[in-house]
C-alpha cells in the first residue's frame, strides 16, 4: 500500500548535507518526492511509496546525517497522489 506524508525536521539540519543524504536515502528505499530548506532553519519534505519504505525513511529523518541534531520532527499523513516520479531536492 502507498502513503504519503509531509515531514518537517526541526533542529541543526540545514549545512549538514540533510537534504542530500535524505534523497540518497530516499532512492535506496524506492521512495518518491521532495525535500527543502526552510527559511526557519528546519527541512521540510514530502515522502510518498510503500509504506514500508516511507516509514523507514521517516525513521531515518529522525537521526539524520552524522552532523545534524535533529530536536524533532512533525509529522502529517496526506492522501497519496503518485505525482511524483523520482526524489528531488528543492
């Protein structure tokens, strides 16, 4: 089954290559959307796929690369739509 969600990672996520290692990851698992930096300071990102594998990548979110600290991440489920093709950043 596919879902979708939005996420936004709050924390030191923007100059650590979040963005980056989120699509590197988001490719591995098969997983389809975009990824941003806010003008806040925090990343904020749309994942649609398997639920399996956005799940996974949401639980990856929640650590991030070695040099993020993430303080948290909210979370909102959104009806999949399958407009995405491939992972972008944006």
């Amino acid at each position: 089954m596919n879902i979708r969600v939005s996420v936004t990672v709050f924390g030191r996520v923007q100059g650590v290559a979040f963005r980056h290692y989120t699509r590197l990851r988001a490719m591995e698992l098969g997983v389809n959307g975009w990824v941003k930096n806010l003008s806040d300071g925090s990343v904020a990102g749309v994942f649609e796929g398997d639920e399996n594998a956005v799940n996974s990548l949401v639980g990856w979110c929640r650590q991030g690369p070695p040099a993020a600290e993430v303080e948290r991440l909210d979370l909102h489920r959104e009806i999949s739509t399958g407009e995405f093709e491939a992972f972008s950043i944006r």
